[in-house]
C-alpha cells in the first residue's frame, strides 16, 4: 500500500479527497491507496507544485557493490579545467564513489551528466525542470542517439537529483524511450575455428579461444587471474562479473593446452593477460585482436568479443544443451535474457518444414 502521512492542511485534505478510492487506517493513523504504478503518477500529478512527495520508500533500492574493484574517482577532479566548461559537482562523484559503482557506471554517469549541465550552463541546477530535461533528450533523439544512450542519460541525471540531492523523484514521469528488441549477431563454428586459427601469435590465440570457448565478456576477460583457471575441473571462475555475481563457467581442453603453452613463453605474473608493466591487458587490444584476425580469416559480418559469446550460447543450443545451464554459463538474472538465442538457433527452424517446399 502507498501511505499517506502528512500535516494538518485543508488544501492537502482536499487533494487527497480528490484520489481514486483512498482509505484510511486506523491501527497506521493514516490514509492509504494499492501501489501501483498509476496510483504514485496520480499522487505526483496532484501535488505537483503544492507538495514535496518523498518517493523514497518506493524506489528501488539497488545495493552498494560489494565487489572491491578499485573506484577511480580521482581521475575526473585532477583534470585540467577548461574555461568555460561546466564539470561534474564534487558531491555528485563523491556519492558515486561511496556506493562503489562500477568504473564503467562512473565514467558513464559523469560523462552524460556534464554533457547535460553544459547544455544549461548559464541556469542552477536546481532550477532545471521536466520540460528542460525534455527539451535536451529531443536535442539526442534529433542526433540519432540510440534507445539504450537516451536511457543512459536519463540515469545520469535522475542520479544527481534523486540520490545526490535526495530530492522525491520529482522526474518519474519523464519519458523513456521503448527497448530496442535486437537479435544477437552469431557467426558460424566455421567461422569460429577459421579466426582463431589467422590469430597472430599464442596469447592472442588464447584471447580468442577464451571469448568463444567459454563464453566470457570482455571485461571478464580482462580481470581472469591465473588462479582462476582451475584444470582439475575444467572450469574457470569469474569474480565481480556484472551485477556484481561471481559464477564458473566451462573450460575447453583445447584452450586448456594452449593456455599451458602461453604460460610457459609470456609467464605472466598475477593476471592471465597482462599487457605493459604487469597492468591488465586493454580492452581495446582484445578488440583489435578479434577484428583483425576475422579480417584476415575473409569473415564478412562484424565480429566483437561479444559476438563470440552469443556464438558461444547460440551453438550450445544448437547441440542440445538445456537452456538454464546456458543461462548459467553465460550468468543472466533471468531466463528471459538467455531466451534469445533461440531466436536464431538453427534447430529451431530445422523441424518447420517450408512451404513453398
């Protein structure tokens, strides 16, 4: 139920008069509506303007990363100012780093949001409302920024009102864009085989197998220490994947003896691949590896690390492996995410006979 607590005030009673069916409570002292979606809109729409709403109770609340990867903040309050150009408010980097988001999120929300502010650069941030915020997301749609840059944006700066300023969520009603509904791009096993073998050298060879193999993300990839490779079991351990959840995931015997014989020539110290120093090897060197080696193997769609993992979930299916251990493997929440791939797993068509056959 929402509750309704407030102070004596005749305007307020009469607004709350005025909602769809309210009751009151006894035993709480207060008057309460079911809650639902449309509900809070109708309690936003009335007091809009009269009231402050504190939505809070009704938000949800996402936990603080647990994961100790370590936050760079400090990157964006040691760069050198440039004049004129409005930066990110300390208290906004400040929540960022005490809720531990990830370096992805931070470098995002920072990003979106100082390009919003410098869009209002001459107006207070508190002053700026709904129909400004409209004004500038027409201002994306109009470049043809995609659904999911538009929601970013939306996130950025629903982050500076709403947690920075604890202000109620005084922007729910804002729009947001539909979810696009793509299909993932797969590549053949053909295809697969012929990239990893125009791979230039060992490492990059065990990138690429790593990717396919056992269906990693790139930045799964990027943060396997040497510990995680368990060979007895033929599994390999991801730490702090996204949303914060560890999982196992198989290792190929293939790799497994390739993996072995990288080791012995690059002997690489506390990650699997290190690039510089000993540092993490770059995400954007993964990337190059894999268009590269899929341009010298004449592959013709675009192939990304992430292609290599839909391809990976996509011919498991296709073997007959049971959509939740896929669902496993690939570390999805939910079933509805790993449900894709049979939109364009073979055998799903194989049984349809055509017919104009």
């Amino acid at each position: 139920m929402i509750g309704i607590k407030f102070q004596s005030d005749k305007v307020i009673e009469a607004l709350v008069k005025s909602l769809s069916n309210p009751k009151w409570s006894t035993y709480y002292n207060m008057v309460y509506l079911l809650n639902t979606k449309q509900n809070l809109a109708q309690i936003f729409n009335t007091f809009k303007g009269v009231a402050w709403i504190n939505y809070n109770k009704f938000l949800t609340n996402k936990p603080i990363n647990t994961y100790n990867e370590p936050i760079n903040v400090n990157w964006f309050r040691n760069r050198k100012p440039i004049s004129g150009y409005r930066v990110c408010p300390e208290a906004y980097l400040l929540k960022l780093e005490l809720k531990r988001y990830a370096n992805n999120t931070v470098r995002t929300y920072v990003t979106f949001f100082e390009m919003f502010i410098n869009h209002y650069k001459s107006k207070d941030l508190k002053a700026i409302n709904e129909s400004d915020i409209r004004a500038f997301l027409q201002v994306l749609i109009n470049r043809k920024m995609s659904n999911s840059y538009i929601n970013q944006v939306i996130n950025a700066i629903k982050f500076y009102y709403e947690v920075v300023l604890g202000m109620p969520n005084r922007f729910y009603e804002i729009e947001r864009p539909r979810k696009e509904s793509k299909l993932p791009k797969v590549i053949s096993k053909e295809d697969v085989f012929a990239l990893i073998g125009n791979t230039n050298n060992i490492k990059h060879k065990c990138i690429v197998e790593l990717l396919y193999g056992s269906g990693l993300r790139r930045s799964e990839l990027l943060n396997l220490k040497i510990e995680d490779v368990d060979s007895r079991r033929m599994l390999i351990r991801v730490e702090g994947a996204k949303g914060n959840k560890d999982r196992f995931t198989i290792l190929s015997k293939t790799a497994l003896e390739d993996l072995r014989a990288y080791y012995r020539e690059w002997k690489p110290k506390k990650y699997l691949f290190e690039g510089q120093n000993g540092k993490k090897y770059s995400g954007a060197s993964v990337l190059k590896i894999v268009k590269r080696a899929a341009k010298k193997a004449d592959i013709k769609p675009c192939v990304t690390p992430h292609v290599l993992r839909h391809s990976f979930a996509t011919h498991l299916l296709e073997s007959g492996v049971d959509l939740r251990q896929i669902q496993v493997l690939l570390g999805h929440g939910s079933s509805k995410t790993t449900e894709i791939y049979t939109h364009v797993a073979t055998n799903t068509f194989k049984t349809i006979k055509n017919p104009l056959d």
